[in-house]
C-alpha cells in the first residue's frame, strides 16, 4: 500500500497498481470500429402502414446497388425484419471485443433486432419504456456494424420513448416518414411530422404506401385504402414526396416466406434514387 | 394552538382544526360515482391491423343494442377513436366534482381521448412511457364515467407500458385480440398472447380483420392480406375464433368521415353475440 493509498476512501478491495489509481479505466471497445456514414430513419406515426416493408425494401435496394447496409430494427415489441428476411434463430449470435456480430441477409445486409435474443420469435417482450430505449442504444453503440454506408432503422409507430430515444441518441441523417392514404392515417402522420420539426431532425420526405391495389382477377386498379392523396399532404405540410408504392399480393407472400429480398420494385427505384441526392 | 401542536413539526403553518389533525383528508371525489360492469380491451401486437376499428365497431353495435357504452382510447400517441365518431374540438370538454365529464357520440357512447386535450389534432404527445401510462390511468380513474355496462378500451399496438398498465391497474374483464391474415401478423399476434397469459387476463377470442376485400369492379372475393388463417391460429393457441371481418372500402370511407355508427356490420354483430356470452 503506497502513501497514496492510506487516505482513499476505496483502498480495500482496490487493486489498482498504486499510482496508477484515478487513470481512466480503458474505454470500452464496444462499437469502436463503427463508421456508419448515413442512418435513415423509417417512421409512421399509425402502425400497419407498411413501415417495416418500406425499411426492407430501402435497405435491399441499396444492397443491390452495391452499398454497404445495415437494419436496426427499433420495433423492440412488435419486431418483423428477422422474418421478412428469413433470418431466425438459426441466424445465431456471436460477439467480439468489438460487440455483438448482426447476422447477415442474403444480400449481405446486417441487422439487429430483439428477435435474435428471445428463445421463440413470438416470446413477448413485456418492458417498460426506459428498458425498450435502452435496448435500442444498446443495438446502436453495442454492435459491431463496421462500415457501413447505410444504416435504416425501423421505428415502431407513434411518438413514444423508442422514436425519441433514437432522434436524441443516433446521428440521424434524416427521416422518411410513411403513410397509407386514409385520412385517419395522414391525421397521426402529421402528429409524426410536428415531432420531428420540433427535435430539428430533417425529414427527407414522405412515402405514400398501398396507394392502390390490382385487383388478381379483372387486373383493374383498386383504391382500396382511399383516394391517393400523398403528393398533397406533401405539400400541404411543406416536405418532399418521394412517391406512392401500390398493394402487391406478390410481394406479402415473399415478405411471409422470408424472401423479401428477391422482390423487384420499380416504386422504390425511384424513391431510393430521390433519397440519395437528398442524403448526397 | 393546543398542547397537541406545541409537539407537533408541521405545527407552522398548519390550518387543521386542533385535534382534527392526524384525521385522514376527504378522499377525492374523483371517479367516485362510477359503476362499470364489464372492461373489454382491444389488443393487437401489431398496429394497422383494425383494432381501432374493431374498438369503434364493438362500442357501436353495444350501443345499438341499448348497451350504456364508453371507449377509452388508450393509444395515447396514436388516437383514432375521436375521429372515427366525428368528435372534434367542439366536443369540448367539461368537468365536475367527480371527474372530467367525457364527450358523447351521436348513439350517446362516452369518448376519452387525448385528442380531445391537444390544441391541434395533430399535434404529437411526445411523451416517455411513464407518463403514457399515467395519462391512461387517469382516463380510468379521473373522469367521470358513471354506470356503464360495458367499457372497450383501445390500446396501442405492442406490448409496452400502456398494454402494462392497463392489465395492471383496470378490472380487466377480458381480452379481444385483432389480426390479420398476415403470417407476420400473426406472429405478432401470439407475442399478445403469451403477455395475456402471463399476466392472467382471460382472452375472449380472436378476431381477423381483412380476412377478404370484395373487388369494386368486377365484385370477386380478393384476399389481399393473404389467405384467412384466424380460426387455425386460434386453435394452435387455444383460444376462441370469434370470427372475420371483411375489409370494406364504404367502411373506411365512413370512419373518414366521422360516421362509424352509420356503419351495419352482420359480421361484428356475431361478434359480438359471441363477446355477450363469454362475458354474462
């Protein structure tokens, strides 16, 4: 025991080398190697509006682009990336000094999302707001993502502790914010909009999703939702929009076997292509 | 000051009559005449899948029935019931002795929301869950409900704070889970089923919404959501099928509206038959 050491009040049970005491202790190398170059976040103030299926498809159209891609999925109670992807328990998890390894797609899109922790995919995960903001700044600062061009996170619906926790804690780029074209719709829509304004967080525009149907039998379109009205609510709140995706049968039956992956969309071409000069 | 007082650390600046202290304080008036028979919650894991719907339908065909009805909109950062019964700002609110005195719809069913609080309807409640919770408990106990035979109570999606406090703090009579024919939709689902279970609320049945869409043109059955699966899911789960209901465009065109009572719905008059007999 050095000089030092007799008058610290924590010298029993210390085994620090004397001297060396009051020295930081080293920093956790959890998350030191991230380089996340921009994080779009996907929002809708009302759930079932397709906000997942839009973070899958922004993130496998830029992963066929050749970007380098990751999805956080922030949808702690209701999460459905792993299965949109066909990602399950067989996905595993490993770790390393550097933090928890995501498991990668298909297409080689890394993604994190609570699933890979419960022992079922439909365990609930019954917290508290605190605990499920926890969680996500856990997946943002304690996984080992590396580089990565795109990170897309998937936000649950409304304007509670997740949302905020992200806007507060993450380096967000900017926010696309999804509708379907009910009235109703657009009404929480727009509670989504105030949020963000007031948390100065840009908005990189609006997407209309289910803008229409084809009817499978006499191929005609169908407004089965209500009349498109995007490009309108777009304007009248003063943001981008960035286009209207339809309804396709063809893509929920890939989305329900895990091949989200092998959709072609044309749609979202054109929003991922408005979203990068936005974000350049 | 009495004897009592000289003794006494709170003697400062006390008004209590001398020998009155000590005496516990009129208990609050607040919620004090209300008799409500039976809570039914309204709880989907996933949200756009109609619960708010399914809530407004409930409460409706009650009230058609000469039921005293009240819904209590739970989704605190998500509200739709005010808009669906056409219940703006000029409900206005009011309150006495005994709570705030809730608005009434036109069929007379009794209306919280946080709608009714917000100078803007879509200005967004950008709170923690804490506090979320804490506004739906006072929906419950601070407002002035009176007899009511039935309460539907909508919650949020998911299984956070609000689902929580709500199977914590209510006389929860039973639960009505709401899907739709979606696979991931129903995984979603059955995490709501095991929290039911855990937290030993009875669950009253299963209901899919959107089962099937009728085709405006050429009037064919289409399964847009994919293919019905709500009485095998409730079987694997064991719990009751309480039946489908179809998506109907001149449904949503009503609700658009404020009109969900002019809605007449055979299907959720099953329903709810189906509702009555395990609750009597």
């Amino acid at each position: 025991m050095s000089d030092q050491c007799k008058t610290c009040p924590s010298s029993a049970g210390c085994n620090s080398t004397p001297g060396n005491c009051g020295v930081e202790p080293e920093k956790s190398l959890l998350g030191a190697l991230n380089d996340i170059q921009h994080v779009i976040v996907v929002m809708s103030g009302k759930g079932g509006v397709g906000k997942s299926s839009v973070t899958g498809l922004i993130a496998t159209t830029l992963a066929k682009q050749g970007k380098k891609v990751g999805i956080l999925d922030a949808d702690i109670t209701g999460p459905s990336q792993p299965k949109a992807f066909g990602l399950g328990k067989t996905a595993g998890l490993k770790a390393t000094d550097y933090g928890i390894i995501p498991p990668e797609t298909a297409l080689g899109i890394k993604l994190m999302s609570i699933n890979f922790f419960l022992p079922n995919e439909d365990d609930p995960v019954i917290w508290r707001g605190p605990l499920l903001a926890g969680a996500v700044k856990q997946f943002w600062e304690e996984v080992d993502w590396r580089d990565l061009d795109y990170m897309v996170v998937d936000l649950p619906p409304g304007t509670g502790d997740v949302p905020l926790t992200v806007m507060q804690s993450l380096p967000v780029s900017g926010i696309v914010i999804v509708s379907s074209p009910q009235d109703l719709a657009f009404m929480v829509v727009k509670k989504t909009i105030k949020m963000t304004q007031k948390m100065n967080i840009p908005i990189l525009g609006l997407i209309e999703n289910m803008s229409y149907a084809v009817c499978s039998h006499c191929h005609e379109k169908l407004e089965i939702f209500g009349k498109t009205q995007g490009a309108k609510v777009a304007a009248d709140t003063d943001i981008d929009f960035l286009g209207g995706l339809p309804w396709d049968a063809s893509f929920n039956a890939l989305v329900d076997k895990g091949k989200i992956e092998e959709y072609e969309s044309k749609e979202m071409k054109d929003v991922v292509g408005k979203l990068l000069e936005r974000l350049s």
